[in-house]
C-alpha cells in the first residue's frame, strides 16, 4: 500500500473525459424513468447500472474536484471530445487515487 504503490491505474473512460456525473436517482430517471410509474415498477437485470457500479465513476469520485479540473483543462473539440475513441490520455493520479496509484490512463 501507500502512495504510488501501483504504477497506474488504467480508467474506462468516455471521450468528453468527463466521467460519470449522475447520482443514482438521476441514473435511473435517464435510463429507466420515472420510478414511480410504468415498466420501472417491474425490477429485473436492466435496472443494475447506475455509477457507482462503474470503474469511470469511482475514479471520479476517488479523484476528486483535482482530477476534474485536470481533465477539464485539456482541449476538446466542438462536440466536447478530449479523446477520442481508441486514445488515451495519461495524467496525474488525485485524491484518494494517490494512495494506491502513480498516474491514471485514461483510456476511450
């Protein structure tokens, strides 16, 4: 353990690199609807996703507002694009990433 006991961690990421930014009520309102109503009242195996359950979505949250930034200051194209699918981005690890980890890949 402690800091940079792993060279990297490498991150399933999206292109924005923008990681995931739902919580799980607003997962399941995008992806399901209203939970209240309709076919969202039945459970089954669709309804297991939301971003906790994902490897971008802890890497968010253990990097913290440092990480966000980072990624935020890279360029992106029109639509948003940092990288696009098929590259990856090699940066500084933040946060709690810190404790375990050299540098993050970033990988779409």
């Amino acid at each position: 353990g402690g800091e940079g006991a792993n060279d990297a961690l490498v991150n399933p990421a999206n292109e924005r690199l923008a990681g995931t930014r739902f919580t799980p009520d607003e997962c399941w309102l995008e992806l399901y609807g209203d939970p209240t109503s309709g076919a969202a009242l039945s459970f089954d195996d669709r309804y297991l996703t939301y971003p906790f359950q994902t490897i971008d979505g802890l890497v968010t949250d253990f990097g913290g507002e440092a990480l966000r930034c980072e990624l935020e200051e890279l360029p992106a194209d029109a639509q948003g694009v940092r990288c696009p699918a098929g590259g990856a981005v090699v940066g500084s690890s933040h946060g709690e990433l810190r404790e375990m980890y050299g540098t993050i890949v970033h990988a779409v």
